[in-house]
C-alpha cells in the first residue's frame, strides 16, 4: 500500500506530497510529524512547502487546535500550503492561529510560486 503522503528534501526546503486519498487523523498526524522533524533537523532547514489535496472530511475545533499544536513538533517552522481547490475558512484562520501562538508561521497559497517564495524570502533557513 503506497502512503498517503510523500516527504523529500529539495534543495533548500522540505517538500510534503498529500494525496487526494490523504485523511486526516491523530496517527496519521503523528506520521506526518515525525517524519517532517526528522527531515528537518537532517538538512538543517525550517522551510516547508506541502501541496497536494485538502483532506477530506469535516474537522471538528479539537482536531484543528491539535493540528495547529502539532506544528511546534519542529521549531522555528515556516508552512506554506498550496492545496487544490483550497477555500480559507475559520478552521484556516484557527489553525494559523494556533501555530503563530507555537512560533510557527503559517500561510495558505494558491499557486506553489509564491509559496517557494515567500518561504525563501522570510524564513531563516
């Protein structure tokens, strides 16, 4: 069975591939995670792009704040998102929320251009 989700190094930022049959759940959360501070920490970077698909389902507040609280997994992080079909939504903004209150900075694109951008434009390393 293929995973759900790809995470490779790219020259100066970790890529994360979601896709379309991603789901969103406390271990797959916890997969996800250990595998981004792994490759951080690898190749001494903070930056991280994920594309793909917005997982499917409803999340209820619980789920969004432990989202939003597993991203201080590896400090110091800048996320950008390019998601197909992305729509913001309170969820969104609780999330970035979350994450800012984690010293993590988080923005939502929808192209991967300015993503790459704005994480080599800001971000330390």
């Amino acid at each position: 069975m293929d995973d759900p989700f790809k995470v490779e190094f790219r020259s100066d930022h970790v890529y994360v591939k979601l896709d379309p049959g991603f789901e969103v759940s406390a271990e797959r959360r916890e997969q996800l995670w250990a595998a981004l501070r792994s490759i951080c920490d690898e190749h001494g970077t903070r930056r991280v792009l994920v594309e793909g698909f917005v997982p499917s389902g409803e999340r209820d507040t619980s789920e969004v704040i432990d989202a939003g609280t597993k991203t201080a997994t590896v400090p110091n992080l800048w996320l950008a998102f390019h998601f197909e079909g992305f729509v913001a939504s309170e969820q969104t903004e609780l999330f970035e929320a979350i994450a800012a209150s984690k010293g993590v900075r988080v923005k939502f694109f929808t192209n991967s251009e300015p993503a790459l951008k704005w994480l080599r434009t800001n971000s330390p390393r």
